[in-house]
C-alpha cells in the first residue's frame, strides 16, 4: 500500500485529475510546448467524443456503502458535483431538439436507452482524438442515453484541465450537437465555461460515421476536406471501446464506486500501454505517394486551365479560412432550381404526389416512381448490351452465366413494369401485341430487344393519355434532366482518369507486364467512356421529344448535343463555363487529400518532439520530488520513477531517428517549405 506521509498536503492536496497518465504526444501547456506556440495551428489539441452502452451498471448498492476511491483525481469526473449538475441543469437544458441530419440513434434515443434495474445505462467519455487516450475528467455515467447535458459535462470538465486555445472536436453528432453548444454552455456554472472561444473550435464527424449524414455534413464536418487536421480519423473512441468491452458483464453488478475505480484502473493501464508503444508507421512513404499524384494530376490541368486552378485555390483557402463562405467542395450548377441528382429530384416528386390532388395516382406504383423505374430499365438493358460486348468468343462458362442471369433478371422486372405500365398507358398493350403478333413464334425475344415505350418514345407513337392527371411526361422530363446532368458527370470523371492515365503510363509505365496492365486499364475507362457517351445521347433525344410536347426548352441553355468531338480529355477546346463544378471538385479532393498527408508530416514531427519533452518534464518532476524528501524509501521510488521515464525518452529517440531523417523539414525550421502545395 502507498503511503502519502511525505507529501505536505496528503491526499487532500491531490489536484483533480492529477492521478491520469496524459497522452505525451498532445499539447500540454507549461509541460512541452515551445515559445510562440500560441499561434500555431500544430498545437491544436484533438478531442474525440463517444458514448458506451455496453459498459452498463445495475441498480447495485449506492456511494455511501460503495465509494470511490478516486473521487475526481483520475479519469472519472467527481460523483457528487456530477449529480448536482444533473439535478440544477437536468430541466434548464432541452432533452430533444429537431435534427436536420438523419435520423441518428445518438439523437433519437437519446432518451430512450436502459432498461429496468439500471443505474446507469453505459458512460460517456473524451479521449485524446489522435493516439486514443483516456483525457483527465473526461469519463461518466450516462443515466438515459447520449444527452447532450451529460456529454456538455464530460467535455467541458476535461477542457478545465490546462489546455490550448484551439480545439478540434471529432463527435459522431457534431453536426447536431454543436449548433446550442455555447447557448447551453452560457447557462452552467462558470467554472464550465470554456476560456475559449467559438471561432477557435473546428467541430468534425469521425469518417466511418459521416457515410451515414446527408450530403451537407458530408462536405461541411469531413475531415478529409479540413485544413490543418493531418489523416485524423476521429475514430479514436471507437477503439478504445473494443478493449474496454470485456469488463462489461464483469462490471455491470459491482457497486458505483468499485466500478469507477476499475475502469479508472484500466484506463490508465490502457494510456500507459499506448504510451511505452507510440510509433511512427508508414506516413512517410504515403505522404510522398499521395502528394506526387496531385502534382501529377494538377500538371495535366496546369497549361489550359491556370486561370481555373488558381480560382479553385482561393476558394480553398477562403473556405478554410471562413466556413461561412462557399464550400469548394460541394456541386454547385449555374440554375440552383435543377437538382444535382435523380435522387433529389424523385424525392421532390413524391412530395408533389403526395400535397397536390390533381395528381392521379392508379396504383401502388406512382407515376414517378414508375418512370423513374423505367429509366432504370433501360440503363440496365444498356449495360447489358455491353457486357455481351466484351464477352468475345473465348468466354468462360462462368461469364456466359453470369450474363444469363443478368438477362433473365432484366427480363422478369420489365415484365412486372409492363403491367404497371397498362395501368398508366394502356394504350402501349396495344403495342406489345402488335410486336407480338411480328415476332416468330417459339422464339424468345431478348431482354436488350424489348422497347419501353416511356413516355418520350410513345408520344412519336401518339400512345399516350393527354389527361391534365396524366403527370408521366413532366415527370419523365424532370427525371431525363437529372439523369443528364449525373451522365455528364461521370463521362467527365471518366475523361479527366484517362488524361491521368495517359500522362502515368507515359511516365511510369515501363516493360510488358505493366504495359499490358496500364491498356487494359485504360481499355476499361474507354469502355466507360463510350457508355456514358451513349447514355447522354438517349438522354438528350428523350429530352428532346418531352420538352417539345410541354414547350420548355429552358435546359437547352445549360444542355447541349454531345459530338464526337466532344468527347476528349484535357485540351485546348475543354472551357469550363458553367460546368466547371466536376472538374474542381476533383481538384479539391486531390488537392485535401495531399495536403492532409503534408500535414499528417508536420503533426509527426511535432508530436515526437512533445513526446520527448514531456518525458524529460517527468524526469525532472521526479528527480525534483527525489530531492524534497529525506525518506530514502520515498527517494528511491522517485529516482526509480525518473530513471523510467528517461528510458522512455532514450528509446523513443532511437526508435524515431530514421523517421525524422526521411520527413521533409518543417515550414518553420527552414526559411520556405519544401513543398506549398498553395503556392501558384
């Protein structure tokens, strides 16, 4: 057992948190932080914010049989203080607010998790969001499920503790939750209250979860799209609870007190376990690799397009600078009314279905849906067509069967389309008698070979409901206009990885076997190529007989006939006009996506020298408290701790010298970077 005797304020003079094992890598004022540091962005301190249900706690005993013995000295925040914020704020602080994000079960159960016989339904916590340790006052018991009054503790307890101005804070519903952050935080007790300020928080959705947010959060709380955050993934949580999962059913009987010092336990087991095994891995060699592809990429932009590209590069740097401004990554047309995608504009359909009555709806199937179910069909048939293209004459038995069943799905749902298809143009029953009657009988028609009959090919056949209910033409319209904008995205995609291609086989590509790679590469974008050449020509012709009958011809301003001519890569005829948008949103990925691993570069080596100067702080830290004792016991402890951590300091050193050899230097070691991808 340890005793305290030597220490003049015993465990009363024990500082909250002062028991944690903090992260060596992360920035600690007063600990290893350089002069200046205040106005550099390396120092930003990463939080990481998660809940745990698994880690749950039945209705067991109580504090007064089963206290803690940490009482707010580790990583658990201080029970009672808690319990009084829970009890003053618990009504102050709304339980439910709307999203404008899906449907998140962070949200949506916020209120709802737990069961009979709990009391506490699992914890919430804050790690460091880059190495994935547990931060001092940072974990607590969740008593619903992840409401925004327990996580706003958890956070602004651990940010209490001596920390940086700047904060980047990585959270599952960030997009949510930091909306009424600061109005909720100007209603707690002061000591809650951050130093600071809005401006110097950059609030991100970790990568796994953001596939599940809309299309905005997608581009607004990305960490790929975010300056100065390295390859971050705010994810860190995540695998801290996989170790942490195996306590649960052990812990889920004990007593409050027991239970919070056994996790206490093993949080500081697991933070010192990552501390003795923090590692540099294979940064250096993706750094190099991503960043030579955008230079790649932009050298074959760089002759035609200047102008453009030095235009995307402000609106970058506006953008990170000001997120209030337009956001460079997000599609944006030059007619804001004509949705980016089919998507979009069969939701707005359905809406129409669903608020205007004039509309008549005959089946379960609505009209919209049954076009949009019809284009479909027929770019499946399309596909399908050219698979059988490129089987050959030496297929294999697997390919041929594969392309069977493709058939024979295509077949089975055009037949069930054809009869909701009587439904709202029964006059086409007529039709498919007629090519009935002409074909041979015994002999099957080919899936390929069925026409449609979508409203844009029967009104040349006048075999269509002129009915004022009969919306299948203007939804048909609106459908092919979507569907014209997304073809020419992806055939302009499609023309910019050729370009790319070009330019790496005529660098890179040396001797037949990479040779061969890179034609059959390339044969496959080619192939994609001519598909969404084709694709586009349907589209524009069914257009084209649609808005003939409905007399609009607006998108004939934006849309044009696609030539043989126009159907190249990186030339001297491309102008990007109102189209520009693919184009530089491909140049914006490349673009973050280079100067993330630059960054990650620069993070590296920040964080291996605030490695090694905390452990040199812990080595003095101790020989200090080594020479205010004259109990030989506590002087040896002290010395043994000292010389610990100056092992730990010498290994780190040695580990890291060839990694820090291979780092291109730092903005402020050199005069110039060695590479500013901002630079014209």
């Amino acid at each position: 057992m340890c005793e305290w005797r030597h220490e003049p304020g015993r465990i009363e003079g024990t500082q909250p948190g002062e028991l944690v094992l903090c992260c060596p890598a992360c920035p600690h004022p007063h600990v290893n932080l350089p002069d200046g540091w205040e106005k550099r962005w390396l120092y930003r301190l990463f939080i990481a914010v998660d809940a745990n249900f698994r880690l749950c706690r039945l209705n067991v005993s109580d504090e007064l049989n089963d206290p803690s013995l940490n009482q707010g000295y580790a990583y658990f925040v201080e029970e009672q203080g808690f319990k009084a914020y829970l009890k003053e704020y618990g009504d102050i602080i709304p339980e439910e607010e709307k999203s404008t994000c899906n449907n998140h079960d962070a949200v949506k159960l916020a209120n709802s998790r737990g069961g009979k016989g709990a009391a506490a339904t699992g914890v919430g916590a804050v790690v460091c969001g880059r190495h994935d340790m547990k931060r001092p006052l940072s974990v607590g018991d969740l008593q619903k499920g992840e409401r925004y009054l327990n996580m706003d503790y958890f956070i602004l307890s651990m940010l209490t503790c001596d920390t940086p101005p700047d904060l980047v804070i990585s959270y599952d519903i960030a997009c949510q939750w930091h909306k009424n952050f600061f109005v909720h935080m100007g209603k707690y007790p002061a000591q809650l209250r951050l130093h600071q300020t809005e401006g110097n928080i950059l609030y991100l959705v970790p990568k796994f979860h953001l596939p599940a947010h809309i299309l905005k959060c997608h581009n607004d709380f990305s960490f790929n799209f975010s300056a100065k955050v390295g390859r971050t993934d705010g994810e860190a949580p995540e695998r801290g609870w996989a170790a942490m999962n195996a306590l649960a059913n052990s812990m889920k009987e004990m007593g409050p007190g027991s239970r919070q010092d056994t996790l206490d336990d093993h949080f500081g087991d697991y933070n010192w376990r990552k501390i003795v095994i923090l590692g540099a891995y294979d940064t250096v060699a993706a750094q190099a690799q991503h960043v030579a592809k955008f230079i790649s990429y932009e050298d074959a932009l760089w002759v035609e397009h200047l102008t453009a590209v030095n235009q995307w590069r402000s609106m970058v740097l506006a953008w990170e600078s000001n997120r209030m401004k337009p956001n460079p990554f997000s599609p944006t047309l030059r007619h804001e009314s004509i949705p980016v995608t089919e998507n979009a504009v069969q939701l707005e359909l359905a809406r129409e279905e669903k608020t205007e009555n004039s509309i008549e709806i005959r089946h379960d199937v609505s009209p919209s849906e049954f076009i949009a179910q019809g284009l479909q069909l027929e770019e499946a048939q399309a596909r399908l067509i050219d698979d059988i293209k490129e089987l050959g004459a030496h297929s294999t038995d697997l390919q041929r069967t594969r392309i069977q069943q493709q058939a024979n799905r295509i077949s089975c749902k055009v037949d069930a389309w054809s009869e909701i298809q009587k439904v709202y143009m029964p006059k086409t029953s007529l039709l498919r008698a007629r090519d009935d009657d002409q074909h041979p009988p015994g002999v099957e028609t080919h899936p390929t070979k069925i026409p449609l009959y979508l409203p844009s090919m029967a009104l040349r056949l006048d075999v269509v409901d002129p009915s004022p209910k009969n919306t299948i033409i203007n939804d048909e319209h609106h459908l092919r206009l979507a569907q014209a904008h997304n073809t020419l995205a992806m055939l302009r995609d499609h023309l910019l990885l050729k370009s790319y291609l070009m330019i790496w086989r005529q660098q890179f590509s040396r001797g037949q076997r990479y040779g061969t790679r890179a034609n059959t590469l390339m044969h496959r974008v080619e192939t994609k190529i001519s598909a969404d050449a084709a694709q586009y020509q349907r589209t524009y012709a069914a257009l084209d007989v649609v808005s003939t009958y409905l007399r609009q011809h607006e998108w004939k301003k934006d849309l044009f006939p696609l030539r043989p001519e126009d159907i190249s890569g990186l030339n001297s005829n491309n102008n990007l006009r109102s189209e520009g948008h693919p184009l530089r949103i491909k140049w914006c990925k490349s673009h973050a996506r280079a100067q993330r691993w630059q960054e990650e570069c620069e993070l590296l080596v920040e964080e291996i020298r605030c490695v090694k100067v905390t452990f040199q702080f812990y080595e003095k830290v101790w020989k200090d408290r080594a020479e205010r004792v004259d109990l030989s016991g506590a002087r040896a402890y002290a010395l043994k701790q000292a010389a610990l951590w100056q092992e730990l300091e010498k290994s780190a050193a040695e580990q890291w010298s060839s990694t820090l050899m291979s780092l291109p230097p730092l903005p402020h070691e050199v005069p110039d970077p060695t590479l500013n991808l901002d630079s014209p």
